[in-house]
C-alpha cells in the first residue's frame, strides 16, 4: 500500500523537508550529440564507499532525464561558497548554462568546473524509478578535493557554512 500526501499538506511538507541543509552541485554529461548538458542539483549522496558510487535524482518529467539516463558517464560539481551565481545560472532557462564558469572535459566529457569545492567523476551505474523521480547512481571513476568551504541550501536560501563547531 502506497502512502500519498493529500494536497494541503504538500507546502508543508515541502517547507519541512527545507529544514534539512543540503550541498548545491551541479552535475553535468554530454548527450549524444557531444552537446555539455547540465543543471543544478541539491539532491546528491554518498551511498557506497566499496564500491565507490553516488546518488542524485531528477523529476521523471524534467527533459533532461533522457540525456542523464543515455550518458555513460556524469561529472557532480559540488559548487564552492563563491559560486552562487553559476547556481543561479544552471537553475535558470538561460539557453547557453556553460558560458558562466570556466569548464574543462572530464571522463567521458562530462564538463567539469574549476573552483568547484569538489568533483566527482562518474561512469553511469543505474536509473532507478521512485516516486515522481528517478534515482541516478554512478560509479566514482576519479574525485578531486580542493578544500573549499561547499556552498549550502536551507530553508529556500543559499547559506554559508559559518563556524566549525
């Protein structure tokens, strides 16, 4: 038996689910055309360390699923502190998202951001249908970490990290 939430709820319920902070990344591919594609993803989680594969997921009917489900490789971009407005930029309809930042080709071309806070290079894994969803599973082929501070979402808002505690 399938549990839906009834429609008055459903602000609230996103509103709750807002509470949670999470990273901003962008996460990009080439399609069959050798066309860069890529958007803006708050969704994104470790799941296994061995062997070393991610997760994200995007809307069943966004029209860019295609593109991701055919790639054979992706490229997670987790967006450092100074980069709200390439964010910005790949959440937004503009035509040409690659012309803001600065985007070399990692495996498989996948673009990959410089000054990114950390990138994670994958070969696609798996598509898996959930909800109004689909879950993205890659392999991590190679990663980098450039120690920066990774820029954060809460509560609607782009956020800082702020002070270790």
């Amino acid at each position: 038996m399938t549990a839906s939430v009834h429609p008055d709820e459903l602000k609230r319920m996103r509103t709750a689910l807002g509470r949670f902070a999470t990273g901003v990344t962008i996460v990009t591919c080439r399609d069959a055309d050798g066309q860069s594609r890529g958007l803006t993803v708050n969704s994104f989680t470790s799941v296994s360390l061995d062997p070393p594969l991610v997760l994200w997921s995007l809307r069943s009917n966004s029209a860019s699923l295609g593109v991701f489900e055919n790639a054979s490789h992706f490229a997670v971009n987790v967006l450092s502190e100074d980069q709200v407005e390439v964010s910005r930029h790949f959440a937004s309809q503009m035509p040409d998202k690659f012309s803001m930042g600065h985007w070399v080709d990692g495996l498989g071309g996948a673009p990959v951001l410089a000054g990114a806070a950390a990138v994670f290079e994958c070969e696609t894994h798996k598509s898996l249908e959930a909800g109004d969803h689909r879950l993205l599973l890659g392999r991590v082929c190679a990663f980098r970490d450039h120690g920066l501070a990774a820029l954060v979402f809460q509560g609607g808002h782009y956020r800082l990290l702020g002070e270790v505690l």
